[in-house]
C-alpha cells in the first residue's frame, strides 16, 4: 500500500490480516503496480519509477524519467508504457534494465492511457484529444478531436473500440480504435472518471460526481443501459468474478455497496471507515479490502458474511473482519503473491 503522504510502503501479510513491514523509500509514492516479483512505484515529484524486490522487501533500483509520471501501463517482456504531464511526454520504458528505449513528444499533457496489443490510447484534456499510439516505436497512428475534454480512457475488452470519459460534459465518448472515427456519445448523469469491467466486458460501470448513481454501459452497443443507485457518492468499484457482484466504495457514508450485476439490486451494504477510497478482492474473492483514504486503514470485509447477513434473523456475525493500519493519504495498493515466510 502506497501513501502520497509518507516516503514508504506499507506491507501486510493476507494471511493474517497485519501489517508486517514498512518500506522506506527516497520519495513519496502514488501509484503501485507488479510485475514478477518486482512491485513498481511510480514517484511524481520525484519523477521516478522505484523497483522494489518483493521477496526482500527492499529498494532494487530507480530510472529517472523526463517528466512527473500520471500513469503507466504494463507491456510484454518487462517493459511498461508511461505518460509524463509536465514533459508532454510517452515513454516506454524497459524495467529489466532501467531504462528509457523509447519516447514521444506529445502535443499537451497527457491524463491517461490504454494499451491493447500494439495500439496504445493517450487522452491530452487541453487538446479535446485523443491520440492512438502504435507499439513498440510509439509512432502517432492519429489524432482525434473528441469536441470534449476526456480524461480516463479504457479499450473494449475486444480492443475495436476506445471508450473515454468526458467529466465536463458528462459523456462516454466511443471511438473505433483503429480509424479513429468517432462512433457514439453516450450521455450520463455523472461526471465519468472511474471504469470498471464486468468479467467478460460486456458491461462497464462508471462512477463520478454528480450524484448516487452508476452508470452502466453496454460497450458493444455502444448505449447506456440504465444507471442504479449505489449508496451515497459511489466512487471505487471491483468486481467478483465468481459471484458476479460489484463492489462500490461510497465516500461520503464511509460505507461499501455490494451489487448484484444480474439482478442490479443491492445486495449488501457495510459501513467501513470514515473516506473509504480504493477496494482490492483478495485473490480467492474470499474477502474485500477496502482502504480508507483518511485514516490509512485497511478494513477486511468477509464475502460470504456480508451476504448472508441480510437473510438471517438472528444476531449474524459482523461482516467487518478486522481493520489494519497502513499508510495515510492511501492512493494506491496491489495484491502480489508472497515468496517466503514471513
């Protein structure tokens, strides 16, 4: 768990539910990710990406970059692709040997981006526009003016089709992937910024401000379906691929709402913490770990329980497992197996 607010990582055993290690590091963090057995930390002020072993617990090694990273994406064969705000900048960056083999100048800076295959899609907000990269000497395959600010982009799970988000607007802008062409808008009642899959991408949920609800897209259709009520201001979302439920972190109760996606009623609700921000599925789908934004606690959420509760009359045990302590102004979290006792 990565905190922007301290220059370390919190380490926690999902065996036992504690907190085992700290990390320290020369800079804050923002946004984790894995690979192998290396743990990835992207540092924006720092504008470096830490490699961090996972078996020792310690600092591996950093590559400087150009610019202050907002988000990067992993490619085949230990490389990752990388956007830089203030440098108007892709890179693809080599992790194996720590360096930079490739880069872009972009025409603004960049808010996110996808990657599917060979094609990478980069959103730049003060431009309306959104770029389509192909992989791997970063050449611009095209340019298109989208009339709106976009921001958070994801490829359909077939890659025919870039989907991204129009917060001003309050749109899903859908373009085909290969020409750039635009296909749809797609209006909604809240302000697009967080996407979810369902397993088999059929359905994408999208959450922002603007109110209760989520919106549910129907991808290849390109047509919102309906949106539903998710408890108050939903905002993080996960989904279970074996029961096929999605949780919603809501921020302003401090509560999680589970939904059934066949059904899109809400099948449970538990309260977590005072700002819950991100939630994690442990790799069995036994549990929901949900980080508290405030606070930096990790509150565990048993499944089964949770959805049991509601059906049982007399006292049931609490859903809420335990809570643990992590790291405060929690931004980011990965869950990767762990190769040694502890």
């Amino acid at each position: 768990m990565a905190g922007g607010a301290e220059k370390q990582i919190a380490v926690a055993d999902l065996s036992t539910f504690r907190r085992i290690s700290t990390i320290p590091l020369p800079c804050a963090p923002d946004q984790l990710f894995w690979s192998g057995d290396r743990v990835y930390a992207l540092c924006r002020e720092a504008r470096t990406v830490l490699e961090i072993d996972a078996g020792n617990l310690r600092v591996a090694a950093k590559t400087a970059l150009p610019g202050k990273p907002v988000a990067a994406r992993l490619l085949a064969g230990k490389a990752a692709l990388i956007v830089c705000e203030d440098a108007d900048t892709v890179l693809r960056v080599d992790l194996a040997n720590r360096r930079v083999i490739a880069r872009r100048a972009l025409p603004g800076a960049p808010a996110d981006l996808d990657v599917n295959g060979t094609l990478a899609v980069i959103t730049i907000p003060s431009r309306n526009s959104i770029l389509r990269a192909r992989l791997p000497d970063l050449q611009i395959a095209g340019a298109t003016d989208a009339g709106v600010s976009c921001t958070a982009l994801r490829f359909r799970r077939d890659g025919k089709t870039i989907l991204a988000g129009a917060v001003a607007a309050r749109e899903i802008v859908a373009l085909d992937a290969q020409s750039g062409k635009l296909l749809a808008r797609l209006p909604l009642p809240v302000s697009p910024s967080r996407f979810c899959f369902n397993p088999d991408g059929g359905q994408m949920f999208v959450t922002g401000a603007g109110g209760d609800v989520l919106a549910i897209v129907s991808p290849f259709q390109n047509e919102v379906a309906e949106s539903i009520l998710a408890g108050r201001t939903p905002y993080a979302m996960a989904v279970s691929d074996r029961d096929n439920l999605l949780f919603v972190t809501n921020r302003d109760s401090g509560d999680l709402t589970v939904l059934d996606i066949q059904t899109r009623g809400v099948a449970a609700s538990v309260h977590v913490g005072e700002s819950p921000g991100d939630v994690l599925l442990t790799p069995d789908n036994e549990y929901a770990l949900v980080m508290d934004q405030r606070s930096g606690n990790v509150a565990v959420v048993h499944i089964t329980t949770i959805l049991n509760r509601k059906n049982k009359t007399s006292s049931p045990p609490s859903p809420l497992f335990t809570v643990f302590p992590t790291a405060a102004d929690a931004r980011s979290a990965v869950v990767v197996p762990y190769p040694r006792e502890v």
